[in-house]
DNA sequence: CGAACCGTATTATTCGACTAATACAGTTTA
DNA sequence: TAAACTGTATTAGTCGAATAATACGGTTCG
C-alpha cells in the first residue's frame, strides 16, 4: 500500500502536481514500486484535507502517463515498467537542481558555498 | 537602474511573486542596491509581456515590505536597510535549499551524492 | 444476494492570478 | 507652460485550481 506518510504540502504548487510528483519521487526511489496498492480517490482525499476531484485529477494523469493502473469499480494500482524508473529519476533529480542552481546563482552564492550549505542542511532538515 | 535582463520565468508560480524573488535575490548578492532606479511599471510591464496591474501588484508589496519607495508622479527606488539585507539573504537561501533537500530525500539521494550532484551541474546550467 | 466499497462522470460555485481598458493626479523636462 | 512621463485607482472579464454535491455502474466479500 502507497502511504502518503511523508507527504508535506510546502510551495503554493497544485495540489495535484504535487500528488503527482510525490508518486514519481517515491518510484524513482524505489520506495513505491510496480503492484503497489494506492489508496482510493475517497480515502486519500480525507487523508489530505483536499476534495476527491483533486485525487481523480492527479491519478488520471498518472495513469496517462503509465505509471499507475485503474480499472473501474476495483482498486488502482502502481505499474511502473522498470525502464521508466530511471528515466523519471533523472529527470526529476536535474529539474530540482537547476531550479536551486538558478536560485543560488541570483543569490550571489558560489559553487563550494551552495554545496557545503546543501551538506549542512542535509542533517537539520526542520523549522 | 535596476535591469531584468537575466529575469526568466521558469515555474509556474504566480508573475508577481517572481517578479517579488528576482528583486529580493538581486539586494541579497548585492547587485541590486539601494537607490538604484527601478524601471516604471508601464515600462516593465511591456518588457516581460504581462499586464502593468501585476507589476504594480508586485512593487505594492515589495513597498510594503520596505524594500523599495513609490512617490506618486516620480520614479521608483531600491531603498533596502543594510540590515535587511543578510536577513533577506539568509531566508532565501535556505528555503531555497530547504525545498531541494527534502525533494532529493524524496528522489532517495544521498547528502554527498546531492552535494556533488550540485556542483557538477553548477558548471553546465544549460539543458 | 446485498451491502460496502471502488472508479468515473457531471454540474455549479468559489477563489486567486491575470488581462483589459480607462481614468486621474503628481512629476519631470524641453 | 505643456507634453510626456510617472504612480495610483477602478471596474469588468477570462482562466485554471479547487470545492461541493451528487449520481451511476462495476467489484469485492461476507
């Protein structure tokens, strides 16, 4: 069963993107993999505080996408081909930096400064 | 005069908030100093192609905010305190990375791993 | 079988970002 | 002084995200 534990609301994002890219982070990690039970539109929209047509949004992209199966009337689920997984990795990983990237770059920031500051961060990830 | 040459609309976050973080990071590396000549909100308004309502939005708050000064009829102005400034420039930063952090975690990222991972991909910004 | 789930679909409404058009008063400068 | 700028304000409209309230048919399981 996908669990949305660790799932935390920060940017003014779409909500259903980032529905969307929690599931994607969680199978280029490993953490959600192929046959994984997701939690149903209802269940997950109490979870999150947000409304069932959010949850249907963000899982009928996904399943366009391939990443996650629904048939009507039964659960969904998770069905990531394995060549997939790498691909949305990379992809993911490169966005987020070159977002920071920019950001520290505008900052005035150089490159052992943004490194060193990310290690520092790393192990104190609270307030 | 403060320039927008090196403004570029990445995400999909609101314009004016953008518009609010490209002033913001400019003061925090020092390129944006205090009484430097904000360009009008007509002007700017036709250089990035949105409408001058929103760049009004975004000067309103950053008035607020006591980061620049408005005189009706007159020019605007940078007029950020020295002691702003290191606050600014902390705040960003570690959101900035804060929001990096916790998506790599996500992505199942080691700290050195991302930590070299930044600085590889500090020197190649482009695709 | 039948209740309790499930996915799916529809319509209406709210809200914020953004556009569009226009107006008015203050400042600058030729 | 007068034109050409400024900042500021108002009103109306579009658009996408998200809510709200239902409804219908398929699946699961006691």
């Amino acid at each position: 069963m996908v669990t949305f534990s660790s799932f935390v609301r920060t940017d003014s994002a779409p909500v259903y993107t980032q529905i969307i890219q929690y599931i994607q982070r969680g199978i280029a990690a490993g953490t959600i993999q192929s046959g994984d039970e997701l939690p149903s539109r209802r269940m997950l929209s109490a979870l999150l505080g947000v409304n069932p047509n959010t949850i249907q949004k963000a899982y009928r992209i996904l399943e366009e996408d391939g990443l996650i199966q629904s048939h009507s009337g039964a659960k969904s689920y998770v069905s990531a081909a394995p060549e997939q997984r790498e691909k949305i990795r990379e992809q993911l990983l490169t966005d987020d930096i070159r977002k920071l990237v920019q950001a520290l770059r505008q900052s005035g920031l150089e490159k052992t400064e943004a490194a060193a500051l990310v290690e520092r961060l790393w192990d104190e990830p609270e307030s």
